[in-house]
C-alpha cells in the first residue's frame, strides 16, 4: 500500500478545506496580508444554494455587471483578477460548513472551480490560494 501525498488531511494544494475557527482565520489572513497577498474574505454563513453563495462571491468582490451567476462567469470573473499581477491572493471563503452540509454538489463544485482558477492564475505566474473554512 502506498500513500499518495497528493491528498489526505496532508496535501498542500492551493484550495484547502479547514475547520478553521476566527482566530485561525485572522491569524491566517493576517500572515498572508504581511507576505503582501491581497486578502479577500466571503461569510457563507447560512448560505445554502449555488444562487446565494455566487451572490455573496460577486458581492464581495465586487464583479463586474456582466456577471452571469453561473460556474463559468465565477471562473471568468476570478480567472480575470490574475491577469493584472499582483503578488498574489488569498480567498477565505469563511462559515461554509452549512453549504457543505445542505448542498454538497455546490459545495464541491465551487471548490473545484477555485482549484481551476488557481491553475488559470499560475499561467501568469500569480499565485492563488483559496482557503474554505467547514
């Protein structure tokens, strides 16, 4: 048997689900802000449907009106961030243990978007990491 390091509680990936607490949280969110990352935070709390989740998104971050409220304009919207540079960005998707329990599709589909975006952004050598606390 062997033990794929790729996955498990021990993989370093760019998209990582954690039972993160507030102070977690913070103290992650204030090393990634002092190693220059912009810091991006989103409260899921009570958020249970694919419609809420894309709204809290499109809202925290401001997108653009062209917005679709679908998984391709989410990846589009964050794909588009990582082309103008930067140092890089950390998006704390915070309180998603109620999404995951009440809609898991949507929960595993919005983290396997974030993974994606993460591939889109290190194609322009932009670093991405995406953190859901659940």
């Amino acid at each position: 048997m062997s033990i794929d390091s790729r996955s498990g509680p021990c993989a370093a990936g760019p998209v990582q689900v954690l039972p993160l607490d507030a102070a977690g949280i913070e103290a992650l969110c204030g090393l990634a802000g002092s190693l220059g990352l912009q810091v991006e935070r989103v409260d899921l709390s009570g958020c249970v449907s694919k419609d809420d989740l894309l709204g809290r998104v499109a809202a925290a971050l401001a997108f653009p009106d062209w917005f679709g409220h679908n998984w391709d304009a989410l990846f589009d919207c964050l794909a588009e961030l990582g082309v103008a540079g930067g140092a890089g960005c950390l998006l704390v998707l915070e309180h998603a243990g109620e999404l995951r329990r009440e809609a898991p599709e949507v929960f595993d589909s919005a983290v396997g978007i974030l993974g994606d975006v993460a591939v889109e952004w290190a194609r322009h050598e932009v670093p991405f990491r995406a953190i859901v606390s659940a």
